[in-house]
C-alpha cells in the first residue's frame, strides 16, 4: 500500500503539476533578471544579461565599469539572496506543518529565528562573535543551533518529540531570545541601533557573494533528501499510528525533520535577518493549488518561495525610491492577515 496524502480540493492535478512547475521556473528567471536592472539607477534587461553573461563565460573584459558593478556586484547577489532565503523558508514551513501537523507552524515559531538574532546582535553590540572569529552571520548561526539543542531537548518525553512540545518549548526559546535581544538593543549606542533593527526585520541589502554558498548548500541538500521522503511525509501528515503502520520510523523522520527545518531557517536567518512569515504563506498557498501530496509541494514551494522573496524585495527598494524597507516589514504585512484568516478558517473546521 503506498502512502498518500488526504485529498481536498485543489486547482491543478495531473499534468498540470508539471506545466505549474516550468510556468514558475520560467517566471523566476525572467523576474530574477528584471529585478536585477530595477533600482536607483535602472538597467536594461538586456544589459543586465550582458555583463551576467560575461561574467559567467569568464570574460567581462570590454563591460561598462559602473554597469558591471552595479548589475554583478551588488544587485545579482542580492536578488540570488532573496531567491534562495524564499526557497530556504518555504521549505522549512513545509517541514514544521508535517512536522506537527498544523498549517499554522512557521519556521520562527520554534525559536530558531530568535536565537539567530540573538547571536547576531550580541556579535553587533558586544563584538564577541567577532573577537572569536565568528562574525556576525557565525554568531547567528551559532545562536540558532543553541536554541535548536534547547528545544530539542526540551521537547522530549520518553526519549520521543512530542509535536505539541515542541510549539511550547519554541514558543519559549523565542521570547527568551526577544528578551534578550531588546535588552541589548537598549544597551546599543545609536550607531549600532540602526544595525540591529535593520538585522532582526531581516534584509537582504548589502549581500554579497560570500554569502550565498551556506545557504546554497543548505537549501540544496535539504530539498533533495526532502524529495526522497514525500511519501512517508504523506503517511506522517495523516498521523503517527498511520505512518508507522506503513512501516515509517516516524521518531526518526521527525527529528530530521526538526534538524532540516531549523538548519535552513538558522541559514537564511544568518545571512538575511528575520525574515518572518515566508515559511507560513507560501507553503499553504501551494497545497491550495496542487494539493496536499509532499511529492508536490516540495518542489513548487521552492520554486514559488523564491518568486514570492524576490518581488517582495523588490518591491522594498521600489516604494519609496531611493530609501529601502527592510524586507521583514513587508513579509508581515503580508503574512500577518493570512495568519488570521487561517485561525479562522481552523476555528470554523474545528466547531
């Protein structure tokens, strides 16, 4: 018998799975390049695949010099940033919703995202990340695995995750980590306030290519052993004795789960901020279109949360030209309502 998710209805089915997926890959690339030209200072689409293309091929000799700056080194890094912090997160949310089988989980609920901004902002405020060789994304990552270890450990019983747990002890981590975070906030002098509020709303201002490789790596390995556990996510989400009955190890399954969700939350986090609600909106979006099986939502949610980032940051630094909104503001904005109207929703099924 092969594990399968709970149907329901859904927009696409069949073959359409397939054309959804090359119709939002097509569009990524074409919005990718867009939002490359599109700033203070626009440029062609077409310039914009020259000096990538040169660059690329190894030869930008013969590129304009200040076109060649602006399109390679600061606004490429910065949109491949937004593409893949959207992926990193769309595919936690996936995780934390199979995880504890609520729709409503979100990667920044389980503390992750707290303890990273914690460490960030010690490293900003107080310099030991950077006296100990860390730097401020080290810290931050160093920050998420520890709130990571506390929840873990906090969410055992019997040497078992208990999913409801985990939401509590996460829960707590995160507002033990604001805690702490606004207490340094309040010891920043002026020049490191503006900082640190920018880090926790969470940006992807300022990237550059050194930034891309961890979260590369931690998105890639993670959605590829993601592709081979569509099933047994299947059997997890419609419930343990199910899924184990099918022959799933759904203690094992659910600690990597809670290992890949907090590990690419914790790398996104460190090289971007706080970006909050990606990891909600995203994913609940894509089940309403392709239904509830993994082995689709995987996919499209990578590809759809890199869509949703990238005009999301665009539409930050094009708002108000030439000022710049942190990301976070606008993913909340967002995310927040969507969050209500599914309690809603829950609360109506749940009568």
């Amino acid at each position: 018998m092969r594990p399968t998710a709970r149907s329901g209805p859904h927009l696409v089915s069949g073959a359409g799975f397939a054309v959804l997926l090359v119709v939002l890959a097509v569009a990524l690339v074409g919005i990718t390049a867009f939002a490359i030209g599109v700033g203070t200072v626009d440029v062609p689409v077409g310039g914009v695949a020259r000096v990538v293309w040169g660059h690329l091929r190894g030869d930008p000799a013969g590129l304009d010099p200040l076109t060649d700056q602006i399109v390679w080194e600061f606004r490429t890094p910065r949109v491949l940033l937004a593409g893949l912090a959207g992926s990193g997160l769309s595919v936690a949310g996936v995780c934390l919703q199979t995880l504890v089988r609520n729709p409503l989980a979100d990667p920044y609920l389980f503390g992750v995202s707290a303890g990273a901004s914690l460490g960030a902002v010690i490293a900003l405020t107080s310099g030991v990340g950077l006296v100990a060789g860390l730097g401020v994304a080290g810290a931050a990552f160093a920050g998420s695995l520890v709130s990571l270890g506390v929840v873990f450990a906090m969410a055992q019983r019997g040497g078992r995750l208990i999913g409801s747990s985990l939401v509590l002890a996460g829960v707590a981590v995160a507002y033990l980590g604001t805690a702490v975070t606004s207490y340094l906030q309040l010891q920043a002098n002026p020049a490191e306030l503006r900082g640190v509020m920018f880090w926790m709303l969470g940006s992807v201002a300022g990237a550059s290519w050194d930034d891309l490789p961890v979260v590369v790596v931690a998105t890639a390995v993670t959605a590829v052993w993601l592709t081979t556990q569509g099933r047994s996510m299947n059997a997890l989400s419609v419930g343990d004795d199910t899924a184990a009955g099918l022959g799933v190890d759904v203690h094992r399954l659910r600690v990597l789960l809670l290992v890949a969700a907090s590990l690419l939350t914790a790398a996104v986090v460190s090289v971007a901020g706080g970006i909050g609600f990606v990891g909600l909106v995203v994913p609940h979006a894509v089940r309403l279109v392709v239904g509830p099986d993994h082995r689709k939502v995987i996919p499209v949610s990578l590809v759809a949360g890199a869509v949703f980032l990238v005009l999301v940051d665009l539409v930050t630094r094009t708002v108000d030209r030439p000022n710049e909104m942190p990301v976070g503001i606008f993913t909340a904005a967002l995310g927040a309502p969507f969050f209500l109207v599914l309690l809603r929703k829950r609360k109506r099924a749940l009568r």
